[in-house]
C-alpha cells in the first residue's frame, strides 16, 4: 500500500477523539446491556467511515452507538 494511501486511512489519537462520538454516561456502563455488547465486542477492530478513518479497537463509544441505535429501532 503506498505511504499516501496508508497517511487518507490513518487515524491519530486527537482525530478520534475530536469527532462527534458520545461517550457512554456512568450509569451505562453499569447496566447488564453495556456490559452484554462490551463483551462481545471488546476483541474487535471495527471501522466506523461517518465518524473516523480507519480501524480501531472497540471502545465504550462503539457500545454506546449500538445501544442507541437499538433504542431508536424501538421506537
């Protein structure tokens, strides 16, 4: 892969952390919900374009996307 390609896809610490990306609030990482997807997903690396460039580890965000989005597909 060319230098060029690998600097479009490379995500810096900073970059990740500017974007528009909930944290999980306290009371969330404490429910049996939180703690069902975090097990799941923890070993994964997972790419999320509208957000950041690249892959990453799973954070509590990644958590924190599913858990909303199943939120909104009951309402």
């Amino acid at each position: 892969m060319s230098e060029a390609k690998m600097d479009a896809i490379r995500l810096t610490h900073d970059e990740f952390l500017s974007r528009a990306w909930p944290d999980p609030t306290p009371e969330m990482l404490e429910t049996p919900e939180f703690n069902a997807v975090w097990d799941c997903i923890k070993k994964w690396d997972i790419n999320v374009p509208d957000v950041y460039r690249g892959y990453c580890g799973a954070t509590g965000n990644h958590v924190r996307a599913i858990l909303d989005a199943l939120a909104a597909g009951k309402r």
